[in-house]
C-alpha cells in the first residue's frame, strides 16, 4: 500500500468550545495535507494567477475520535482513489503522530477535486505527466462505514 | 415537505483566494445553520456548560456551483433525514438568497450528529420531547449523486 | 456623536477553547462590520474584480470582556477617527446586543484603510463622493488606555 | 539582541479573495508563534483543563507589506517588551522565511497577555521559575510608527 505521508500541525484556533478540532477545521486540514502534496512550487509561486484551478466537487469524512489540541503535526495520509479524465478522487486518514503512542485515528475522508482552466473556466484534462506522476498513488477508495 | 429555512450570511473572510467561499468554509455555514434551527435557548446559552454535546459523526456535501460573495444571507434548507435513538441525520440545501434570481442551488449535504452527555461522555437518548419536536421535519434523506 | 450601529451575528467557530470569542475572531467581527457599513453594492458585487481594494495598514484593539456566546447579534458601533487623502481610520466599540441588560462594553478597536487602486497597485484618493458622504460620521478617534 | 524565531507556516485558507494573507488570520499567525514559544507540554497537553489561562488583553499590529502564499514557513520574531507582575507584552515581527531572498518585512505587532487562574477566574501573578526563564527574553518593546 503506497500512501504520501503528510505532516499537518495543528493551531490552536482550530479547537472550538468543546475543547476538540472543530468539524469544519478537520476539512481545512485535509485542505493543507492536498496542497502539500499535490501543488508544486509552480501552483503555490502563482497563487494569484495560477494556471490551474482546483474545485471541490464533494466531500465525505467519517470523524473516528474528537482530536485534543497537540504540539506535534498529524500524519495525513493521502492517495489517489480514482485518476479520472479531468478529475480525481483523494483519499485520507488522519492519524495521531508518527510514533505517537498510542496510535489514534481520527478521521477518514475522501474529496473529488476537478482541474479547472482558470480562463475558460472549465474542466481540462490531467495532462500525460501528471499521470504519470500521480498514479504512483492509486489505491482502493475508502470504504466508508457510516453511510446509514 | 417540511424543511426549515435558516438565512445564513456569508462573511467576506469565508473566501478563499479564488474568490469564492471556500470549501471548509461551507460546513461552518451549515454548523450556523444547525445551531439555529435545533438549539434552544438553554443550549445557546451555557455553551461553556452545555447539558448537551453535539458531536458530528460524519458529513458528506457535494458542491454544485461556486458561491460568491453576496449581502443577502443565503437560504440554507434543512430538514431531519433520519431520527435515531442517540444519533439523527440533518440533511441541508443550500441556496441563493430567498426572492434571488436567478435561483442558484449551491450545494447539497448531510451531517450525522451524536448527543453526547458531558459528564459521561457517552451517547444519551434523544428525549420524548425532543423527538416529538424534531419528528415534524423528518423527510426523505439526501439523494446524493457524486459518490461514483 | 453620530455612529453606526452594525448588528454583527456571532458564529459558533468564533469561540476557542477558552469558550470565548478568538482574539483574531475578534478581527474578524470587525471586517465584517466595516464591509457592511461602508462598501456599497458595487464593491460588494464585484468582488473579484472589485474597483478599490480595502488594505489594512494597521489595527489597535483593547478587549475589555470576554465574549461568550450568545444567538443576538452584537452592536458594533462605527464611525470616523480620521479621513485622509488616500486613507481612513475606522473606530469600533463592540458592544452587547441592543436591548440587552446588562449592557456589556467588549472591546474597543481602530483599523487605518488605505485605498489601493487595483490595476496599478498605488493608493488612490478618497473621491469628493465618498468624502461627502463618509465626513458624516466624522467623530473623536478612540482613545486607547492600555498602550502601557 | 535576542528574540526567538518561531517557524509559521501559512495555510492556504489564510488567503483572502485579495489573494494575501488576511489581516485577522496574521493574528493567529501570531497566536501560533506565541503558542510555540511560550507554552510548556504541561500546557499544551491539558488544554482542556489548562493551569493557566493567557488572556489577551491587547493587540496593536501594523501592516507592512502584504503576505503572499509561500510553503516555507515565515520567520516570527518573538521578544517581551515588559514583564510586569501578572501580565506581559510579547513583541512580533513577521518576516519572509529564513534564507529567503530578498528578505522581507511583512508586519510588526505585540499583545499584551494576562496570566489568569481558571478557577478564580482571577489574574495569577507570574512565578520566579516563569520570571527567570523569561527575563532572558526581554528587550525594547515595539516603536509602531503609525499611530498617527
């Protein structure tokens, strides 16, 4: 199983009254571990003129364990549960710390991210190199438990 | 069907850099609209003692257009898709303002929430009261359309 | 002493967990007020093109109380410390709901504007317009007491 | 001179839909660096049931040059502009990160905290062993040269 292994720190300001992560907070985090690890420095250089948009189209996350405040960052894993024509499917766990004993994990989320063209604003392909590169990452899509 | 409209405004902070409300953003729109809609006054009210938790299991939302920045609050439609003994699913449209045209639909989620008593940190019942309250917004849950 | 009074609704994501509004919520608030007491529909509607940028230059805040909270919008109160050639001085006391008893003064706060031209990135004068019409909330700037 | 250097890193969210780092998000830019530098594990780790609260009674910031996305954390700058009985003032300067070129100066700032016991809800005076670790820290507060 081939996972990229994201380091994410937590701010205080992502607990709310309930002394936890807030549930919106979890999604900035996954946020943070995709740009981390699918921008390069070409999209994160050209933040106000990027030359591709990346739109969420979905979310789902099953929230496992509440997450207390820590000093040492996440580890988000991330991989690719579908590599589609314009589109891709990027799967997470969010986990206690590398080493962290005992191993927690607290959430488990998928986004469907569309690759825009920021002038025509529509979908464009992924190009032949992004595949390449990416789909070192393909892996099973989350089974999500808690559908109901 | 049954739904409450809750007007939610937007802040301009809710922007991300692509100028448009960003993805995490949106589930803080619809936690304002829960909040709302379910808490009574004695909830609101000792937010830091609650007699309550409200702990968000799982949520799932597919974005259906972009939301600008706009005055009006938008519309948030919400509505119970599922009742349970500890645990209920709230089911959200999120919409252009009332009376907008052309009317937009922005994006569609659920969120399933556990009640959670504080001092055991253990699901508690829903009560007769709250079920009979509740019981008149039940509908039919989300049909959700992207899960691929 | 003419001021504007903006009622300002509170988010539930505005508390820590200190169970009290953020410190840096608290910025937030007053964005959120200055957007609705000063941009008209022009701005507001054109936010991704818009014709003025609003950059902060500079913000003083004191936090008199902390804020809990509560489901009736603050009353933040606006008006003009100073009005420059390119620049303003936006003065705040964020106050308890109108009506509320007790009546609870939560902080008080200045934020100095410069207008920026978007196309050429300069500052640009204040229009004899906006001055005619902002000069009506012309008052005292606040006077700070924790400067130490 | 002798302040601390505390890495910061950006979050994609702190952009605003000026594409810059948002005035109130650099407050908790500043939070974070305070967070890292002053709290002990003891506090971090109990942050439900803290020993110590750290009110922020004030803030004063200026704004120096708008902060664009960037991966590499920023550089804040942290030092105590006075260490008074139950209260300081911690001093920031935000920079571009270490070894950037060409280096820049976004903002300055400082917050005044106050040291409050959570169950008197009284401010608690500032130990010896907190007095003497801290004292090494201290230098000439902020000289802010837009107070106008």
């Amino acid at each position: 199983m081939t996972r990229m292994h994201v380091p994410v720190r937590l701010r205080w300001n992502d607990l709310d009254a309930y002394g936890h992560v807030n549930n919106a907070a979890m999604l900035v985090l996954l946020e943070e571990a995709r740009v981390q690890a699918f921008w390069g420095a070409e999209i994160v250089d050209s933040v106000t003129n990027p030359s591709t948009l990346w739109l969420v189209a979905r979310q789902e996350i099953e929230y496992l364990s509440p997450v207390p405040y820590q000093s040492q960052p996440l580890d988000v894993q991330l991989w690719l549960g579908r590599l589609g024509g314009a589109s891709l499917e990027i799967c997470y766990e969010v986990c206690s710390p590398l080493d962290a004993e005992p191993f927690t994990q607290y959430a488990r989320a998928a986004s469907t991210i569309v690759l825009v063209d920021p002038t025509t604003q529509r979908p464009r392909k992924i190009t032949e190199d992004e595949r390449a590169s990416w789909s070192a990452w393909s892996d099973e899509p989350i089974a999500f438990t808690r559908r109901g």
